[in-house]
C-alpha cells in the first residue's frame, strides 16, 4: 500500500513537472502559459478578510484530487496504483476536486475578484461536466467495462479514436474546459487580477502550480486512456507508450485551444448547450449504432 502510494505520488509529481516544462516551452514561443502564470511564489499576502482555513484548503483539495485521479491511470503493465471496477466514474468524481478547491479558495479570499472567480469557476463546471461525461460514455458502452485496464485491453486490435472521432474531439474540448487551458481561460482572466491566484503566495502558490499542471497532465493520461490504447504499442515498453501518448494528446489539446479565440463563462454555456451536448448525445447514438452492427472489441 505504501509502494503503491509512493509511486502514484511521484508519478504525479514528475508528469506535473514534464507539464509544466512543456508549458513554459509553448510560452517561450508567445503562447500565454496557463492559469499558473499568476501563481507567483510570493508571501505577505495582505488579505484582511480572507477565512483561515478555507483559503489554504483550496490547493490541498485540488492537489489530492488530482492525486487520486492519478492512481487509476494505467502506466503500463501491472504500472497501476489501483485497477478499481468503477475506475473512469471514479476519475470523473475525484479530478472535480480542483474546481471544489478553487471555489473554497475564491470564497475564502473574500475579495471582489476572488468571489468573482468563484463563479465562474462554478459555471465553467456546468458548462463542461454533462458533454464530458458523453464523451466518456462512448468509450464504456464499447468496452463494457468502467475499468481503465478494461478500456485499455479492449483498444488491443483498433484504438477508440479511429471508431469515435466525434467522441475524442467532444474530449479535446471539454478536457480543456477541465483543465483550464485556452480558450477556456475566464475564471483566471486579468480583468479580475487573475482570479484565486491573483491573491495566492509562498505555499499556497506552489501548491497551485503542481495542481493545474497536474490536472492537465492526468486529463491527457486519460484521454490516451479512452480513446489512444494507453499503454498498448508495440517495440517500446508500455509507459514509453502511455508518456508519448499523454503528451502528443496534451500539444494537440493546446495546438487547437490557441486557434479560439478566449470564451467567456456565458460563451461556455452556450457552446455546450448548443453544441457540445447535442454532439455528445449523437456520438452515443452512433455508438449504439456500431454495436448493434457488432462493430468494435468482442465481448
């Protein structure tokens, strides 16, 4: 149990660290960074009416969500910290803690623009939660199974991508959404001094900069997870494969985000309502669709 731990700890760890490089290396090119670029490791923060334990609950939540998330990922063979029946509606619950740490953290601050990111951290879940969870709903109709492992062993002769691009393209925009990548920026947006980690410092910031580079790096894992075989590959060991795959996944993700122009919350709502959904549901039905052909992995 404790190897189990270490080892998802320090998954986490260095795949947040790879994240953050890469970020910065899309920065050094004039690409905007992500949210951490507000996150500055400072102290002597004055932040009068700010509540004692909720402002720095906010970064240990999102850190141990993103924490668990990780410890269903499968790295490659037997490279799992836990392979549980429930795994992909286990990910979806416990990756939701970074927005539960963030509003704790905006509420908490109690300034006007932190309360305000609160909101928009909120709605910016709405807005994304429903269509991603079509997005997952495809992959486990096809696979039968709610297993991570499972999705993997059943993508062995034809990965998920290739049956349901529509279902990996709903992902691409909502793990975006997720992970608060562009143009899904708004709850970290200047106008409100950057939001929660425009009043974060010391600790508090760096605890930050791990979360939300690890929560972009778990949901590309996951993507390469549901729709690119995860670990499967042939000459290279399984968690070369899964490394390559999570990171050819998370540069197309912010390729395709820098094409948008930044949506606002209210634009967020609109597109899943009006798009994101209504795709989401035709993917289902698609799907259905194959099976009933007998198209896909045999039971």
């Amino acid at each position: 149990m404790i190897a189990s731990a270490a080892a998802v700890v320090t998954a986490l760890l260095l795949g947040a660290g790879l994240t953050w490089a890469v970020e910065r290396l899309f920065a050094r090119s004039g690409w905007d960074a992500g949210p951490t670029r507000g996150a500055e490791l400072r102290g002597g923060l004055d932040l009068p009416n700010a509540d004692r334990w909720l402002l720095p609950a906010g970064p240990v939540v999102a850190l141990a969500g993103v924490a668990l998330a990780t410890v269903v990922v499968p790295f490659g063979p037997g490279l799992i910290g836990r392979d549980l029946g429930i795994g992909l509606f286990y990910v979806i619950v416990v990756v939701d803690f970074v927005v539960l740490g963030l509003a704790l953290a905006g509420w908490g601050a109690n300034t006007p623009d932190s309360v305000e990111a609160f909101y928009r951290i909120v709605a910016q879940l709405v807005a994304y939660v429903v269509p991603l969870g079509l997005a997952y709903v495809g992959v486990v109709m096809m696979a039968r199974s709610l297993s991570t492992v499972t999705v993997v062993e059943a993508q062995r002769d034809l990965w998920f991508v290739v049956l349901q691009p529509l279902g990996f393209l709903l992902y691409l925009v909502t793990g975006l959404m997720q992970s608060y990548r562009a143009p899904f920026l708004e709850p970290f947006a200047d106008s409100i001094g950057g939001g929660v980690l425009g009043v974060t410092g010391g600790w508090s910031a760096l605890l930050w900069r791990v979360a939300l580079a690890g929560v972009l790096f778990v949901v590309a894992a996951i993507g390469a997870v549901l729709y690119l075989g995860g670990p499967s590959g042939s000459w290279l060991p399984g968690w070369a494969w899964m490394l390559a795959k999570t990171y050819a996944l998370m540069a197309l993700m912010l390729g395709l985000g820098r094409c948008v122009r930044p949506l606002s919350t209210a634009g967020m709502l609109a597109l899943s309502w009006k798009v994101l959904i209504p795709a989401g549901l035709v993917n289902v039905l698609l799907v259905g669709g194959l099976i009933l052909l007998g198209v896909g992995p045999r039971a």
